[in-house]
C-alpha cells in the first residue's frame, strides 16, 4: 500500500502580504498598509478568526494558531438533523 504524504503548510511572500498555505488552498494571511501609509500594524485573519499584532512573527503565530485550533476543535454544529 502506498504511502499518503501529509500536506505541510508554509509561508509565502507577496505584495505587501504574507500567505500561509496548505497545498493549494491558502488558509490565512497577514497584511500589511499601504506602503506610505503604513501604521506599524500587522493585521491577520485565518478562517473567521483575525487579529492584529505588532510584529510579524506574532501575526504568523496567531495565523498558525488558528489554523491548528480550526482542525483540531471538533465541530459544534452539525448540518445533520437530530436522530
């Protein structure tokens, strides 16, 4: 039997954003201002979860976090009427 490779996700620099992908689906960004605009803010969102934080590696951190918190938690409310 082959074995399936897991998907890792990575980071991924772009225009004045960072995206964080699993595959081809990207699962959260952060994203900066304008350039000459710019507050010092960095601002992320993964899935319904967003924040803001005022370095880069604490908005990958909250990007990450929410991620993992959004494949581990079990789903509170199923589509499926009660038996």
């Amino acid at each position: 039997m082959p074995k399936r490779s897991k998907k890792h996700a990575f980071w991924e620099r772009g225009y004045l954003s960072h995206g964080y992908w699993l595959g081809k689906d990207r699962v959260g960004v952060v994203k900066l201002g304008p350039k000459n605009e710019w507050d010092g803010v960095y601002r992320w969102q993964a899935g319904n979860r967003a924040g803001e934080a005022s370095t880069l590696a604490e908005a990958k951190r909250g990007v990450e976090q929410a991620v993992l918190f959004g494949t581990t938690q079990l789903p509170l409310f199923q589509n499926e009427a009660p038996k």
